[in-house]
C-alpha cells in the first residue's frame, strides 16, 4: 500500500492510494496518538484518537512536520463525527462516511437561495432561511429568553453555529406550538450542532512551535533601532578628548553608552574654559 503523508496544524495526515485517511499526532512522553478521518468535499472530519503507540519526543514529532507538504485538499477541517440525518435524527455510521469520498462535491449555502423568507423546524431549533442566503436559528432558553445564532451549508451538511445573542422579557410559551407547525428542515440531508469548523491553509498546517520559533527568530534578527544623540554645538569629539573621556570613565568605574561620553565631553569643555 502507497501512502503520502501531509501536515495540519500538529497533525500528520496520512493518505493511502486507496483513499483511506488516518492522523497522527503527539500524545505526550514518546508516545503517538493515531485516529481516522473522513474527506467529504471540502470537508475533512478528523476523528477521535483510537490508538496510542510509542513514538517521537514532541519536538522530534514537530520537527519531522516541518518536511512534510500542508494539507490542501479540503477548504475547511473540523474535529469530530457528531453528524446526524435530518429525517431521523440518528448518527451517521462510519461505513456511511467512508462512501463520502465517492459522492460529488455540492449543496453549498449559495445554491438554497429561496425568492421569499422560509421558516423551517429541526429539533429544537425554528430555521429561519433568508433571500440572501442566510439562515438563523433561534430556541428557548429559558421561560423568558431566545438564543439566537446563525447557520451555514456546507457539502449538504447544515451546520448549526454558536449562541450568538439572547432576546430576554419576551414569552416562549407559544414557541413550541408554532414550531410544531413548521415544516420539517429538508434542504440538506445532514445536520451537525457542536462541530466548529478551521480553513485549512498554509498558515494553519504549520505546527504552531514553529510558528513561535519564527516570530522568536524574527524578533532576534530585527535590529534594535538608537535615537540620534544631541551634541552640544561647540563639542568637537577628537583624538585628545575621546582620551579624556576614557580615562574618566575609567577612573569613575562606569560603563555607560554614547549617550554617557557626549555628557562627559561637555562637561570636560565647561570645565576648561
């Protein structure tokens, strides 16, 4: 079996030449963690660990990265395999998601545009569809508040984002009842509610050591700007009173800069006149 192996964040992801998709990744002392992943799209599932092997130190692990080409054959990633039907409301199996590969990338968010605002009704959530494309969502959280978040289609998968606001002082009682009356969510054939989703791109399939390390060594490269120094218009620096300065540094025991020599010199000059 050939296989190729590419970088994502601190994961290696191995691909063979039949299509299976396996990660790695440092699981603490010498030890590797190795899991699945499933490609459907755009999209990359990265799954939960299911073995634990002896492997590399962290930073052998990072290092041997560093040699690796980044992930670029899926736009997002996400961790997790928490993917339901929306007909049934049941998980998706894994031998389901291994016949993802096969299917054709489709059913982006842009392609349900509707010509009039639709209401739709999935779990506990009233899907609110907008001309735009755009989807809401809203659900009770309480006798008196409605969370409120947004939507997004990707690969025929409706993924249901984060609580972003809360309408407070207004009544749920009634919420249930009209709900009940919408139709059901249809427009994909999955739905995920806890799954956040990653662009993957070149800056995020580098291994965030190495990032550090390249700001670090930046930072120690960059030279360290000198704010220019005011002379006194009648000091003349030469031969003669670059040695006085000398020695009454010397004599003094101090150690300063430029800053410290061109005081020196003025006040030497003061003093002889």
């Amino acid at each position: 079996m050939i296989t190729i192996s590419y970088r994502l964040d601190e994961y290696k992801i191995v691909e063979s030449d039949s299509g299976d998709l396996t990660w790695e990744t440092h699981g603490g002392f010498g030890a590797i963690q190795k899991g699945r992943c499933f490609r459907k799209g755009s999209l990359l599932f990265i799954g939960p660990a299911e073995t634990d092997e002896p492997g590399f130190l962290k930073r052998e692990f990072l290092e041997h990265l560093k040699t690796l080409p980044a992930w670029s054959k899926t736009r997002q990633s996400c961790k997790g395999f928490e993917i339901y039907r929306c007909m049934t409301q049941k998980p998706v199996t894994k031998p389901e998601m291994m016949l993802w590969i096969l299917e054709p990338s489709d059913h982006e968010a842009g392609s349900l545009r509707e010509n009039t605002e639709a209401v739709y009704r999935l779990l506990r959530y009233e899907l609110i569809m907008k001309p735009t494309g755009e989807i809401f969502w809203k659900t009770p959280t309480g006798p008196t508040a409605i969370s409120c978040g947004t939507c997004i289609i990707l690969e025929d998968i409706l993924f249901i984002g984060p609580k972003q606001s809360t309408e407070n002082s207004v009544s749920t009682r009634g919420f249930f009842p009209d709900l009940k009356r919408r139709p059901k969510w249809d427009q994909t054939t999955y739905y995920s509610t806890n799954i956040p989703l990653r662009t993957c791109s070149p800056e995020t399939g580098e291994p965030k050591e190495q990032k550090r390390r390249i700001v670090k060594r930046r930072m120690m490269d960059k030279p360290l700007s000198e704010k220019p120094i005011k002379r006194h218009p009648d000091v003349k620096v030469t031969d003669s009173t670059l040695w006085v300065a000398s020695m009454l540094l010397i004599s003094s025991g101090i150690k300063k800069s430029k800053r410290c020599i061109n005081n020196l010199l003025i006040r030497y000059l003061l003093f002889k006149r």
